[in-house]
C-alpha cells in the first residue's frame, strides 16, 4: 500500500476519530515497545479511564514482553501488530504514544495526525531539523495534540526552579550551561549479521535508506549511528538543553560554535562522546558539554542545567537521585536546596491535554525548538566547523554541506513525510 492509498483509506477514520469523544476512556496505541515503550505502558497502566488497545513492534520479542506485563498486571488483553497502520486505521483509538528509534518519530506522528489521533513521542522530537518542522504543521493542520517526552515540563521542582529564575531573585539572566556527564559502554566492533527471527526488519527500517542488519545499529545501539539515532545529544542532552532554553526565554539561536567528536571510545559508535557547543542569541547563549567516558559527573549530578545572573545563580538536576534545584549568591554561597523529588506528571498532562484540547506543556513547537539545539551541535561535530542558523528558513546559510544535514534523504516507502520542499519526499 503506497502511503496515497493510505491515506486515502484513513480519511473518513480521520472524520470519525476527530469526532469521538474520549471523556469516559482513552483508548492509546502503543508504537515501539523497546526500554521507554515498556515504562510509557507501566504507567499507564497505573492511571484510571485509560485503555491499552493495541501493541504494536516490529521485534516479536518485545510484543511478547509488553503483552506479559499486562498479564503481570491483570490488565485487558491488547490487539498486537507489527504494522503502525492497522492503529491507525482503527477509529476506537484516540491516541499513541510513539517510543520509536529516533528516525520514525516524524513519520509515525505525522501518519497519526492524518490518521486523527492525538501523539506523545518520545524525545527528541525529530530526526532531522526539517522533520521538526514538518511535525509542527501536520499538528497544526489536523488540529491534533502532540506533546514531546520532555518530562522536566511536568515535573514540580523545575517547575519552581524556572519561576525562582524568573523571579528576578539572581539578577539578569544571561547565560546557561546544560551538560550531560556520565559513563556509556563500550559497544565493540560486530560484522553485519542475519535479522534475528521474529524481527521485521523492513519495518524497522521504515522509510531510512536500506543498510543490512548489524547487532550495533539495533537494540538502543541504533542511538550512537546517524542512520537512525541522533547520539546522546538527542538522547538524554536534549533534556537538558530544553530546561537550559525555558529557562533563557529563548528560542532559535543564531550561531552554534564548538567541537564534537570521539575521543575516548574505539567502537562502532558514529556519534560524538565529547561535546563542547555555545549557542548564541540576540543577548544570551547557552554552553552544550557533553562527556559520555566520566564515571564523576559534574557539580554532583550526571546531567544539570547552570542558569547564571548578575547576582547569583540556580543549578538544577537530581542529586542523591533525588531531582530539585539549588540557589548560589552572589559569592557563589549555596543559601537554599529544594529537594522534593516529586514525580513529573507529563504522561497525565498529556491525556488531560486530550481531553480539553489544550496545549500540553511539551507542545511539538518547543519540542522542535529544543531538537533543534542538538541537531545543530552535531552539525557542528559532523562538519568539524562553527555554523550560523536563520531562523525564518530554518536553514544554515552560505554552507551548502552543513545546511544538508537539516534534513535527510528517504527510500520509496509508504511513510516517507511529504515535503513540499524536498523532491525525495
């Protein structure tokens, strides 16, 4: 079925669905159920008037682990597949919650919000800038609610980190620093190999370019390999990047400058493991630093955010595994320390958001915005070059190699985004 077709035959579900009403039950379709896919459904499974309907990977083994966690639950069966498509076309289903490798996440939102059904997909938004943008207008056009799995939007104590910032209380903000410090494996070097059984490869795939199977681009190794995974700057950066940008009051920024490469690990690994990238804007920049090979952290959390003003300063993170923020004077004296670790409450904002029809606190705009910093800085690491950004186009001027890298090249697939901009979409 050519994605024409499919679109074609999901039309009137498309009607259908924006019509129903999901104030008695929700009803969500699970897409990808690797790690994140799995703990999306434990939660789930712990909130009223929401129904699991359907599972859906393309690795049997995984359909097989989340069908025995709803066993383990005592929750209703769920429809399994392989195929996105069947949830799509099913007018029961109101929602989805995409936990894919990073190159479907644009894809599958995009069909979801044709197909009329509202998106929570995991972090980063997008493979690509371009993509980005692209999931920003199917949003907009159909009218659907999609929120980015950014959950710091919802969690209480950055919360009240941000408003103490905006306070006023440390001055004129100025600067932030989001680093993401910690110790990663090594992943070796592996042959390509045979698709294991029970892997639909090709749907895996999906609409990035045939390349054969090999054990180091699949199961979350597929993060560290450009093909399908945006590094851990997408991967975990891409958290503190976006409490960095919230709380600078920013959006685009007009130059990434900086280094990224591998200068620890001897492995498959394509992605960067260290990162050092100021983005700069009108009046205020942010420094990305990034070291995957330390067992030490910094400031005593693996990943934080530094927001510094002309009279103090506010780190956020999770220390002692316990999420809050800390407030430095002026002469750099810590004087208070909120550790509350309350949970984040971004999976019910989300189906608060389906039901009222309000925007989440991750809306797909600012999921972009915060994609959109580490793309850029593995731009600059890929190029091994500084770039500047025009944020009308969303391109990178004047540097016709860097500015490719905003956007990527797909095969004949029924999933391929249409873009009015891109002969091969």
């Amino acid at each position: 079925m050519t994605r024409r077709e499919f679109l074609a035959a999901t039309s009137t579900v498309a009607l259908a669905a924006r019509s129903a009403s999901p104030n008695d039950q929700i009803v969500v379709g699970m897409i990808g159920l690797g790690g994140r896919g799995r703990a999306l459904l434990q939660k789930l499974l712990t909130l009223k008037d929401v129904r699991i309907g359907y599972l859906c990977d393309p690795d049997q083994s995984a359909l097989e682990r989340a069908e025995a966690i709803l066993r383990e639950q005592s929750a209703p069966a769920a429809r399994t597949t392989t195929d996105m498509r069947r949830i799509f076309e099913d007018p029961e289903v109101h929602a989805v919650f995409i936990a894919t490798p990073d190159h479907w996440h644009a894809p599958a939102t995009i069909l979801a919000c044709e197909a009329g059904k509202d998106v929570y997909v995991e972090k980063p938004a997008s493979h690509n800038i371009r993509e980005g943008r692209l999931m920003i207008e199917a949003a907009r056009r159909t009218g659907r609610i999609v929120q980015v799995g950014m959950q710091s939007r919802s969690r209480p104590c950055v919360l009240r980190a941000i408003e103490f910032v905006r306070s006023g209380k440390i001055g004129k903000v100025l600067m932030a620093k989001a680093w993401n410090v910690q110790l990663r494996r090594n992943i070796g070097h592996k042959p390509d190999g045979p698709v294991p059984p029970g892997v639909d490869y090709e749907m895996w795939l999906g609409p990035a370019p045939w390349i054969p199977f090999n054990e180091n681009r699949f199961h979350y190794n597929w993060h560290w390999h450009w093909h399908f995974g945006t590094g851990d700057a997408g991967n975990d950066g891409v958290h503190q990047i976006d409490i960095a940008r919230w709380a600078l009051g920013v959006d685009y920024p007009l130059k990434a400058s900086g280094m990224g490469r591998k200068i620890f690990f001897d492995d498959d690994q394509q992605t960067p493991d260290t990162m050092n990238v100021t983005f700069e804007y009108t009046d205020k920049a942010m420094i990305w630093e990034m070291r995957i090979w330390n067992p030490y952290g910094m400031e005593g959390v693996d990943n934080g955010v530094a927001i510094y003003g002309t009279e103090g300063m506010v780190q956020i993170g999770r220390w002692d595994r316990r999420w809050g923020y800390k407030v430095f004077d002026r002469k750099g004296t810590l004087v208070f320390h909120d550790d509350r670790n309350e949970p984040d409450e971004h999976v019910e904002n989300f189906l608060s958001c389906v039901r009222s029809r309000k925007t989440p606190n991750a809306d797909i705009l600012d999921g972009h915005l915060s994609a959109l910093h580490a793309h850029l800085a593995n731009i600059v690491a890929r190029v091994g070059r500084n770039v500047t950004f025009d944020p009308e186009t969303e391109t990178i001027p004047n540097d016709p190699e860097a500015n490719r890298l905003t956007r990527r090249t797909y095969r004949e697939h029924w999933a391929t985004p249409r873009d009015p901009l891109c002969a091969c979409a």
